[in-house]
C-alpha cells in the first residue's frame, strides 16, 4: 500500500513540469549576444573578472604608494594636527 503511493508521487514527480521565471535566462554582460555557447559566455565572464581583479589590485597599489608618500613626506602630521585642532 505505502509501496504504491510513493512510486505514485515519484511518478508524478518525474512528469512534472519545472517552471521557469520569465526571468530566468540572464546574461554575464550586456555585450554578449544570444547565439554563444554557454563555453564562450564563461570564458569572457572569466576574462572580464581577471581584468576586474588586475584592475583592483592597480589601485590598491597607487593607494598604498600615496599613503607611504605621505607618511614620508610629513604630510601625516600636518593632517594629525589639524584634526587635534578641529577637536580641541
């Protein structure tokens, strides 16, 4: 009896219809257009993210330069005065 009604719902389970959101299908970027192949929309999602993470990594090094630059430069200490200044 349970035997019957389980391979029922599995049964049905296996013809249902999954649906999908109209939603669904998005793209990586806009600049890929619908004939690719899901390899191809990868690889550029890849390169994309590559040249993403080169370009991060750039500014965080000019960001750590300048603060160096300034620590070197004494910049650091006319800041720290003002900010005392502003406070006090």
């Amino acid at each position: 009896m349970l035997w019957t009604i389980l391979r029922r719902c599995a049964l049905h389970a296996m013809n249902s219809n999954i649906r999908k959101p109209a939603m669904g299908a998005t793209s990586v970027s806009s600049s890929i257009s619908g004939d690719m192949s899901v390899g191809d929309i990868l690889r550029k999602a890849k390169k994309e993210l590559i040249l993403k993470r080169i370009c991060l990594a750039m500014f965080l090094l000019v960001l750590i330069a300048l603060v160096v630059y300034f620590a070197v430069a004494g910049y650091f200490e006319a800041i720290a005065d003002f900010f005392i200044a502003l406070v006090g």
